[in-house]
C-alpha cells in the first residue's frame, strides 16, 4: 500500500510538472498580432467590435465587412454605393449606422444583412467623418462641406432628419473627424488643432483651447478622442507627433511625447488599460494614459493603422491600408519565449540537500545583465523570489520541507522551468 502510494504520488508530481512546463512553453505558441484575411485590399478606415466575436468595419469604395467568429473569416456587405465610408456606430451586434462621402448614411437594425439608406443633404461635397448616437433617437454627424467648411448635424428622430448646429463663424478649413459624448449633455468634436465642445447636447459649440497643440506655424492634425468621463479624456494626431489629456473638460491640455509617430486611434477598453495606433507603430499603458510604451508588431504588419478596437482588455482588432486587419489575443504584447537552454542553463546537485547553484553560459545572463529567479511548490505557492547577477548565480531551499520544487528562471522576454528535489 506505501508503494502504491509513492507510485500515486511520482505520477500525480509528474503531471502537475508536465502542466506547469506546458503552460510555460505555450506562452509563446502565440504571436502579438495576426494578420486576418479581410477578402478586400481597399483600405479600411474604422473597426469596431460590440462583442469578442462581432465586429465591423468600413473603408474606401464603399467597403463593409462584417464577422461573427471573431475575425476569422469576414463578410463583404452590400452598401449601394462607390463613397468611401469613413466611420460608424454600433448600439449592440444589431443596431448600428454607417457615414462617408456625398452625404451618405445608412442604418441597420439587423447586423447588416439589410440597411435604410439616405443621405444628409444630397451633396457631392459633403464629407461626413464621425457618427455617434447617445440614445436611439439623438445622434450626431461631423465632418465637412465644400471640402472647407467644418459642420455638425444632429437628430433627434434616430436619424430621419437632421439639422446643422451652431459652431463658430471662424471655423474654416476643417473637418470634424470625431465627435464624442460622454455624456448626453456634453460633448466633443475634434478638427485641425481644435477641440470642440458642447454642454447643451450639441445645439451650440465652443473652442476648448485656441491654442491646443501647435507645432511651429502648423497645427495638429486631430484625428481621434477618448473620454473617460465629462471632464477627462485623450485626444491623438499628427504633425507634432501628438498625443494629449485634459482633466478639467478641455480647458487645459496637457501635451504627450508618445514616441515619435503621427497617431490616428485611441481605444481604452477598461480606465487603467489604452492602445495607440498609427503610422505603422502601437503604443500601450497600463496605468491609464501617464505613459505609454511601444508595442511590437512584425515588420509586414507595419502599415498605417487607422483604427483599433479592443473588445476587452486581452482581445483587440486593427485595421488600416490594403485591407489590413490583424488581430491580438494578449493585450498585443510578445508572448514570452522559452530559451533554448540545451548546453545553456544547468541547476546542480539535483537532487540536493538545499544548496542549487546554476550553470549558465555568460551570454545567457547578461543578456539583460539579471533574470529573475521564482521557486514554487507542487500547490502552485511561491516559495522563494530573487535577482540572479553574474556570477552569483546559487540559491538555497534549506528552509523548506523536503519534496520537489518548479524552478523558473526568466528575464521578460525568455522564461527557463526545471524540477529540483530538496531531500
């Protein structure tokens, strides 16, 4: 019966080992981003998913792709028309509308498989670039007429009729390339160097800051807004590289180096986690916007992106020039890679009566100059941390119960799991 139980005992370790190792290894069995097939080389200028496995997206020629298994195949709606369509608004995976070129905007309450299609005022110089509803029945159109002229309509029918709203005279030479509310009362729309806003649901508009984002004699390029709450939110664009936050509703700005790149999107799935993405580069915070570090995507990935959303914090899409859309899984950071240790990493005495020490080759290590060292027990409880420096590279378990130990060894970027027996 003892021996029974010891043969139990060495086939239950091994298999809680071989998870353990399993899960370490295929941490790195994924990329950071994946490149889907989309079914159109046009560009896509806007991507949303309601859900993980829902999401659209439109772009020039009057492209409408939709999905419903979470990116991995797509279909091409029919939208009646040549204009490129330039963003969109989705309530849920049902209900939502579309907006681009000539005035054109169309609406769904189906998921796209049937659309009501108008236009605005039937005009070829009509550019409409941003869409947003606060309810059913108020919504708001922004982007330009004349090619020059900024102008905002708004609805208060869900979408039967539309009125202009009242924005400065001096508002000239521009296009409104995002409006967002908040709040049903308080809004935002964003332009060449400008920051709207209104506090009665959009009826009248005012400048934030005349002198938001200046770079020389040329002003930023707004192209996307994200706010939090009425009064705290981002705005990112081009021509500075330029991204900025306010926490007083517009009044101030306070400007942001993130990296050096022209930004075109901003999403923040939860407050503390936010993603840009631009001109061929991603960028990520993880403490609600005061920084922001670059994330990696492969070099044939690295086109204009225009657009990301993030349907949580993990699972996220980008789209932007022939027809690129990719897709990440973990947040869009690099899976940690396991070492190629064959020759490279050795613990010994193994078994050992407390007192490991650790062979490496020097290059191993000081290729970050330290790695991490973690020992955890067979219930998955961390029994020991600390910091391997060549060349003190020993750890002792002489306080710990005899038995078998996982010990992982990393760096971040390269992780490194062995089964040592304290007896």
């Amino acid at each position: 019966m003892k021996q029974e139980y010891k043969s139990k005992r060495y086939k239950m370790e091994k298999i809680i080992i071989g998870l353990v190792l399993f899960f370490a290894i295929n941490v790195a069995s994924y990329s950071n981003w994946k490149q889907l097939n989309s079914g159109t080389e046009n560009t896509l200028n806007e991507i949303y998913f309601p859900t993980e496995n829902t999401g659209f997206a439109v772009g020039e020629k009057g492209t409408m792709l939709k999905t419903v298994d979470g990116g991995n195949s797509w279909t091409i709606l029919e939208m009646e028309t040549e204009h490129d369509i330039h963003d969109l608004f989705f309530f849920d995976s049902n209900v939502g509308c579309v907006v681009g070129d000539s005035g054109y905007f169309a609406q769904t309450t189906d998921g796209g498989s049937n659309w009501i299609i108008s236009y605005l005022i039937e005009d070829d110089f009509l550019k409409l670039s941003s869409v947003c509803f606060t309810s059913t029945l108020i919504g708001y159109v922004g982007g330009s007429e004349n090619f020059s002229s900024g102008i905002i309509f708004k609805t208060s029918d869900g979408g039967q009729s539309w009125t202009k709203t009242s924005i400065p005279e001096s508002i000239f030479d521009i296009n409104f390339t995002k409006i967002v509310f908040p709040e049903p009362q308080i809004g935002y729309a964003i332009t060449r160097g400008m920051c709207m806003k209104t506090v009665d649901a959009g009826d009248n508009w005012f400048i934030t800051d005349t002198n938001l984002v200046k770079s020389g004699d040329m002003f930023s390029i707004l192209e996307d807004v994200h706010f939090f709450s009425a009064d705290t939110g981002f705005i990112v664009g081009w021509y500075n590289p330029f991204c900025a936050y306010t926490t007083n509703g517009g009044e101030n700005w306070i400007d942001q180096f993130v990296l050096h790149n022209q930004w075109y999107s901003i999403d923040f799935p939860s407050r503390q986690i936010g993603y840009l993405a631009g001109w061929g580069q991603m960028a990520k915070t993880t403490d609600g916007g005061l920084s922001w570090t670059e994330i990696s995507i492969a070099q044939n990935l690295a086109a204009n992106i225009y657009s990301i959303s993030f349907a949580n914090d993990s699972v996220g899409f980008a789209c932007g020039d022939n027809g690129m859309i990719i897709k990440t899984i973990n947040g869009g950071t690099t899976g940690i890679e396991e070492l190629n240790l064959a020759g490279n990493i050795n613990i010994y005495p193994n078994p050992s009566n407390g007192l490991f020490t650790i062979d490496s080759a020097q290059d191993v290590i000081e290729f970050s100059n330290s790695m991490n060292l973690e020992v955890y027990n067979l219930s998955g409880q961390l029994v020991l941390e600390t910091i391997l420096t060549y060349p003190f590279m020993a750890f002792k378990l002489t306080n710990l119960p005899n038995g078998t130990y996982i010990v992982k060894i990393f760096n971040g970027e390269n992780i490194y799991t062995e089964k040592v027996i304290l007896q």
